[in-house]
C-alpha cells in the first residue's frame, strides 16, 4: 500500500507522520505500519508514526500515535505539535481541540520559538496523581517523592499520568546506565506494572530543567514531550520550581518552553518542524517498507531548528 507521508519532528522526537482522515486500516494493520516506518534500518525511521485522524464534536481533528513497536499510546505531545500543524495547514485555521487517544488537548499556532521555527503552543491535562489509574499494584493512592521498592528501593519516584504513565526521579546527573536498567523492568510489564511506564530522570538546573527519558515501547529517547510535561509537574508539585512561571525544559533532543498550574494543567511551547515530505510503500503482510520518494525537502526549517538548539 502506497502512502504519502511528512517526515517531522517535535523537539528531536522523529516521526513519519501520515494523513489518515480518509484511510480505512484495522488497527493491527496500523501497528505494522508503524513497525516498517519506525524501523530504523528502514527507509523512513523514527520513534514510532502519527497519524492525522477525524475529530469529534468537541474536537477539529485528532491525532493517533503509534510507537516503534506498534502499540498505540495515550499521547505524545511532541507529537501533538507536528499533527496540530498539519490540521492547521489542512483546515486554514491557527488554533484547535485536538482529539487524542483517551483525552484531549489545546493547540495553537505560537510565536516563532526562535527565528523560523514553527512553534505550536499546547495545554494537556489535568495530570494525574492515582496510581490506580496505571495500576501500580501495592503502590500508595499517591506516589510523591516516595520510593517504590519494587523498582528500586533506594530512589525515590512521583507518579503522574498525562494520561501516558511517567515516573520521575530527579537527580544531581543523569546516570543513563541506571536509567535503561528501571526503563527495561518497566517495559518487561511485571506484574506490579502490567501497563509499562515512562521512566525519566530529571535534572534542576537552576530554573531550568533537563529530561532523559526511557519511552514506553521505544527505549531510550532522545525526546518525549509528555515526559517534559509530567516531569515539569513532578519538579512544582514538590516545589523544585514554581507554579505558573515558565521554564525552558530541555532534553537531547532540543528543547521546549513549559509551564504548570496547579490546576494540573500543562503547557507546552516547542517545535513542529517538517524535514521532508514524499511517498512510500508498505508490505502489510511483511511489515516491511521500500520505494522511498522524497518529493519535498524543507532545508531552512532543519537549519532554522539546528540554530535553536545552539541557543
């Protein structure tokens, strides 16, 4: 099957992103979908597929996000930003309710985050404190600042939902060994965890904060908005900074302009940038992609977010 698609990314998140509103896959054709193009020895690659959905009467249009192994997640606010745009640019319209998996999210289009660089504002929420909600089997109602000795009994995690499930740890430096070491026995799905989590580890840098995150059904990552957005929860909920000021998140990816309330709501100011945009096949029964043709580069949105990250 034949589909056009934009590569793109949020924050150094990277996806192929496809408009899907006319589409009509099974679900478990969409998860091959997203294992050929998020194949990183592919043609495409990226840290899973967006996909431009039909909205709801709330909603203008949606967005579906797959990751690199197929299964759907809640959100992806990186994500959000890319499929924001292109509901912007397919409808004529800066601002929109965007539809996601179990919630909904607030996007538009923002001030340029620095000279040439298309910026989405977007607010998700509220962020979730119930770790019923994941389940977190013998867990505390609430896990702030708390250890959970299932994981590791000598650290101390919060808990949030975005509604994607994050676990926070902050540190004086990011030890990406131990990272991948709790990220891999989430993502094993043990018993007391049976829904996976998002594992980050999170740095205070003055007001300023840096991110490092090992992503539900990707691994380690260079970027995971939701993850940005639930660790700048976690740092105001246990007042490492403040409520309603905002703050420069940053990550390996680049970075994003957040801010939290404490009506648990969170705002998100970073990229959508296009690198590309063509067509490309995929073999639904193999699950395997071929017959890459770019028809479209976009050099100064790359050079224009290149000069960003530079600061």
């Amino acid at each position: 099957m034949r589909f056009g698609l934009v590569k793109c990314h949020g924050s150094g998140n990277d996806f192929p992103m496809i408009d899907a509103r006319d589409l009509s896959l099974t679900e478990a054709e969409w998860a091959g979908v997203a294992r050929a193009l998020a194949d990183r020895n592919g043609p495409v690659g990226g840290d899973g597929l967006l996909l431009l959905v039909p909205g709801d009467d709330r909603a203008a249009f949606g967005m579906v996000m797959r990751n690199s192994d197929g299964s759907e997640a809640e959100t992806c606010l990186n994500g959000v930003r890319c499929v924001a745009r292109a509901g912007f640019e397919a409808l004529g319209i800066g601002a929109a309710t965007v539809r996601l998996k179990t919630s909904h999210a607030d996007a538009v289009h923002d001030a340029d985050l620095a000279p040439g660089v298309y910026t989405v504002r977007e607010t998700a929420g509220p962020a979730g404190l119930s770790t019923a909600a994941w389940p977190i089997h013998g867990a505390p109602d609430r896990l702030v600042e708390a250890v959970l000795p299932m994981l590791d009994a000598d650290k101390c995690f919060t808990a949030v939902t975005m509604p994607n499930p994050h676990l926070v740890h902050f540190v004086e430096t990011v030890d990406e060994a131990d990272l991948v070491r709790l990220g891999e026995i989430c993502e094993a799905a043990p018993d007391w965890l049976p829904n996976r989590a998002n594992v980050s580890f999170v740095e205070v840098r003055g007001t300023s904060l840096f991110v490092r995150t090992f992503e539900r059904g990707v691994g380690l990552t260079d970027s995971c908005g939701s993850a940005m957005a639930a660790s700048t929860y976690a740092a105001c909920l246990t007042g490492r900074i403040a409520w309603d000021v905002p703050t420069v998140v940053f990550n390996r990816g680049g970075l994003v302009r957040a801010f939290a309330g404490e009506d648990a709501m969170v705002t998100l100011s970073g990229n959508a940038t296009y690198e590309w945009a063509g067509s490309v096949t995929v073999d639904l029964a193999n699950e395997t992609a071929s017959d890459l043709v770019v028809e479209r580069r976009f050099p100064e949105e790359i050079a224009a977010w290149d000069a960003a990250k530079r600061g």
